[in-house]
C-alpha cells in the first residue's frame, strides 16, 4: 500500500511560498510558507501535518489495542505536539507529544494506559519517529 502527497515551492526560503495536495484531494494546493512554519501566517506547515498523522495514526492504534484486548472505546481524542527546534546543525524534530482522552468503558486504569504504551511504541507513525522522543500522557475519563 502506497499513499502519496506533493509539495510545490516557488522562490527561495523567506520569499518563498508553497502548496502541499494530498492524493485523496482532502489537501489542494493548501498554502505553506516560511511564515506558515516559524512565524504565525496562515495555512500549515510540515510539522502540523507530522501532528496530524501522528495523532491520528497513534488514535486508530489505542482504539484497536483496546477493541483487541475486549474494550470498545466510545471516544479516543489525540492531540500530537510536534517540537521544531534549532540545534548547531540546523532544525530538527526532537520530540513530539501525545496527549490522549479516551472513554473506555469497564477498563482499569492500568489495563488502559498498558494499551496506550503500547499503541504509542506500534503505531506505525510513531516506528518512523524512533529518533525523536515521544511522550505520552493518556487519561482515561468516563
């Protein structure tokens, strides 16, 4: 299986501007730039799209780990925090956090946050970012 998206760049970096279009069409020809991604101007950037496969990837994992071990979760609600950094040799991704809600009816607390461990160490996302640390802070809520 193969998912596929494309970036466009015109200019140099701080001139510059960009869009990013995504297979499926739900990105198309969305707006990047550097003020997109350092500075606060509209549209997104790579790290916000990093955010958002992770919290989604990592949300389908929690969900399937609990439905596996007999918990159908009524709710999982991730919010994926990617940290750009600069370091002596440029930018990097040094970490990314995850902070997840789950409603969960009939699970334990240790049962639950087991699942999210584990979700958070398997999702398919989170094997790609192996370099940067990931935390998590999951919170069952009923």
């Amino acid at each position: 299986m193969k998912r596929n998206a494309s970036a466009h760049w015109e200019g140099g970096l701080k001139d510059g501007k960009g869009t990013v279009s995504t297979e499926s069409g739900v990105l198309s020809g969305t707006q990047y730039s550097f003020s997109t991604r350092f500075e606060s101007g509209k549209g997104t950037n790579p790290e916000e799209l990093i955010a958002a496969a992770h919290a989604g990837c990592f949300s389908m994992a929690l969900s399937h780990g609990l439905a596996q071990a007999g918990f159908t979760p009524r709710r999982v609600h991730t919010v994926a925090k990617v940290h750009l950094e600069k370091t002596a040799d440029g930018f990097g991704i040094p970490r990314i956090d995850l902070q997840t809600d789950a409603d969960v009816p009939g699970i334990s607390e240790d049962v639950f946050r087991q699942q999210a461990e584990t979700a958070k160490k398997n999702c398919p996302v989170s094997k790609l970012f192996k370099g940067a640390e990931i935390t998590l802070n999951a919170r069952l809520v009923r």
